[in-house]
C-alpha cells in the first residue's frame, strides 16, 4: 500500500507545474509591455508551450513505460525548474520563447508521468478517487494563481515568483526522491501500438475527439463573454468579475473532483463520463441567455473602488461554477479509465494517447471560434461548443452500446 507521502509529492508535482503554467499567463501582459513584442512573436510564444509538449510527449511515455518513472519525473521537474530560471533572465523576446519551449517539454513529465504514477500506485477500487485529488491539487494551483500571482508581482516584480516555484519544484523533488521507489516496471516493445488499437481506448477517443472542441471553446470564450462591451456581444464587466468567474469554476471542480472520482470507482466510468459531458454540453447552451436570466435575479454587490457588480454577474458566476461541477464528473472518471487500460502494459503511454486524440480538436477549435464569433456573433461560439459536447456523448454512448453492449454504460 502506497504511503500518504507518495502521494502528496505527486501532488505537489502537479501544483507547482500549473501554478508556473497560470503565472506565466498571468505575468504575460508585463513581458509584453517590457519587451514590445511583434504579434507573429506573441502567438509563437502561445504555440510554444504545446511545442514543447508535443515534441516530448510521445517519447517520454515510451521511455516511462520502459524505464524508471521515478527518474524520469525527477528530470521532468528539473528542466521545469530550467524554464523558472530563464523567465527571471528573459531580457529578449527569442528569451521568452525559449523559456516557454523548455517550459513545456518539462510539463509533459510533471503532468503525465505523475499521473501515470498515482494510477499505478492508487489501488485499483479507488483509482479515480485519488486522481480525482491529484487534480484538485492542480485547479487549486490555478486559484491561487488566477488570483495571487498578478498582485504579488505588483509588489516583488518577477524574480521572488519564480524563486518560489523553483523552491516548490525542489521540494516536491525531494518528497518523490525520498518516499517513492525506482520503478521496476518494463514495458517490451512499443506500447503505444497495442494501446491505440485498445478497444476500450477506441470508444473514449470518439468522445473526447468531440469535447476538446467544446471545452476549448467554451473555456477561451467564457472571459471573453464575460468582459468584452455589450456592443460587442459580452457582458461588459469589470477584470475582477473576469477573475471571478474563472475561478468558480476551479472551485467547484477542484471541490467535487475526489467525491465524484470515488464515485466512478464504484459505479462506472462510462456513466460519469456520459452524465459530466451532457451538463458540460447543456450549460454551454445557456450561456448565452446570461443577459436574460440576470432580468430574473436582481442581485446586485458593490466592492469599493470596483464600483457595482450587476445582475448579469451573478448569473455568470453561477453558470460557469455549474461547468465546473460538471467537469468534475468527466475528468477522473476518464483519466481513471486510461490507467485502467494501460495498467501493465502501458500506463503511461495510455495517457500519451489521451493527450494525442485532445490536441487536434484544442487546436483547431480557436480557430473555428474566432470565424464564427467575427462572422456570426459570440452566442455562436457557445452554441457549437454545447452541441460538440451533447454529439460526443451521443456518439460515445452509440458505439459504447454497439461494441460492449447495451448495459456497458453503467457496467464500465
């Protein structure tokens, strides 16, 4: 039985790689005022990080499955610890772009191999329970965040933010260091090609091809929604109501994920994943009537030196907690099952591949927003997110039944 110290350290893994990942969001607008970049440089910069992912994911599964976890998290946060270093000496845009890169080959090892490792160390009844935590560790990272980094920055400037990082990286490197073992685990081969043809992997893939268009959409449009003018469509409030709203959503579905992951573990994943991506896929419909519903609660909340939180505001926030709440059903029920099939024989690399069938539809899907929301208005934008989600689960739900069965979905 794993100790309470394994996992905290991959916990705390988890923390530090999103919290670095939120506070360079946060601190972009100041890089950008310091160094003047072109806009081609600002959306390098943004490609930059799924660069780094992407170039490192595919090899740094295989060689997990085949070699040493422990090790290679080690190096992982390492080289995350490289990219603290070279934001603090950033003094060029060609800098920043570097630190971004190095930023994301290290994020691969902090996120997939942790997980990979609370997977195989979790017993098996209680697999989504644990990483139903270890991803609550990460949306906790992106609260405090979302909502500390940019006023500690006003105060310290950029270097005690990422001293702070490297100091939590190391921590966490000693925690793994000193409670977790050398894996002993060898995978022959290339699991990669036994695990794409799994059939199990097959069936969540036709969901989640589907839903990472929605939950890009709906995910990068919401602050839009939420602060752009009236005349342009949005709802014209204030940067703290922004925050606000964002970080509801981190809220409940860092709060519900460990509950709703025991849950799985008793009752099924393919039911939660099914029931989470259905109210994803319906509260995106609704977004859009947020003007409408705000006319039936008139709630209103002034914060000095912010001025009045309207009506709309409230509604907003709840919507998007909703989202949380719903995301929290979907998530460790999914990441559980991935283990569940690469368990093994792969487990790593069974993550490898939940990451590789999300990519596509996270790219393309900004894409698609921006035309439509230029072309036809940015309700548009919420309505082929909430259809993306209700067709995945559809689908899912159709070729669940017609390969494993009517009843799978409550037998998975």
């Amino acid at each position: 039985m794993a100790s309470k110290l394994e996992f905290y350290s991959l916990y705390l893994t988890r923390f530090v790689d999103n919290l670095g990942y939120v506070a360079i969001l946060t601190l972009l607008p100041a890089y950008i005022n310091l160094l003047d970049p072109s806009g081609v440089a600002i959306g390098v910069f943004v490609s930059a990080l799924g660069i780094g992912r992407t170039v490192a994911g595919v090899p740094l599964g295989w060689a997990a499955d085949r070699y040493d976890k422990r090790a290679l998290l080690l190096g992982s946060l390492v080289v995350s610890a490289l990219a603290f270093v070279v934001y603090g000496l950033v003094e060029t845009t060609t800098g920043l772009i570097v630190a971004r890169t190095i930023q994301g080959l290290g994020s691969v090892g902090a996120g997939m191999v942790a997980l990979a490792l609370v997977g195989e160390l979790a017993p098996e009844t209680e697999r989504a329970n644990y990483i139903g935590k270890f991803n609550a560790w990460r949306l906790a990272a992106g609260i405090v965040g979302t909502l500390g980094v940019g006023a500690v920055f006003e105060y310290t400037g950029f270097t005690p933010i990422f001293a702070v990082l490297i100091a939590l990286g190391l921590l966490a490197m000693a925690g793994i260091w000193w409670s977790i073992d050398a894996d002993e685990t060898t995978v022959e081969g290339i699991a990669y090609f036994d695990l794409a043809v799994n059939r199990r992997i097959l069936t969540i893939s036709s969901f989640r091809v589907q839903y990472a268009v929605a939950m890009t959409l709906v995910q990068t449009w919401i602050p839009i929604y939420v602060g752009v003018t009236v005349a342009k469509g949005g709802l014209g409030l204030a940067s703290i109501a922004v925050g606000a709203v964002l970080a509801a959503e981190k809220v409940t579905n860092m709060l519900f994920q460990p509950y709703t992951g025991g849950l799985s573990d008793r009752y099924g994943r393919a039911l939660f994943i099914f029931v989470g991506g259905g109210v994803y896929g319906l509260v995106a419909l609704v977004i859009p009537f947020t003007p409408a519903l705000g006319v039936l609660a008139p709630l209103t909340l002034t914060i000095p030196l912010f001025g009045t939180l309207p009506p709309v505001f409230f509604v907003a926030l709840a919507l998007n907690a909703l989202l949380g709440v719903a995301d929290s059903f979907r998530e460790p029920a999914s990441m559980a099952l991935f283990a569940d099939e690469g368990k093994g024989s792969g487990i790593t690399s069974s993550f490898g591949i939940r990451g590789i069938v999300w990519r596509p539809g996270a790219i393309l899907a900004p894409l698609v927003g921006g035309y439509v929301m230029s072309t036809y208005g940015i309700d548009w934008v919420f309505y082929i997110g909430g259809v993306a989600a209700l067709s995945g689960i559809l689908v899912f739900y159709g070729v669940l039944s017609v390969r494993h069965g009517p009843r799978a979905l409550r037998q998975w």
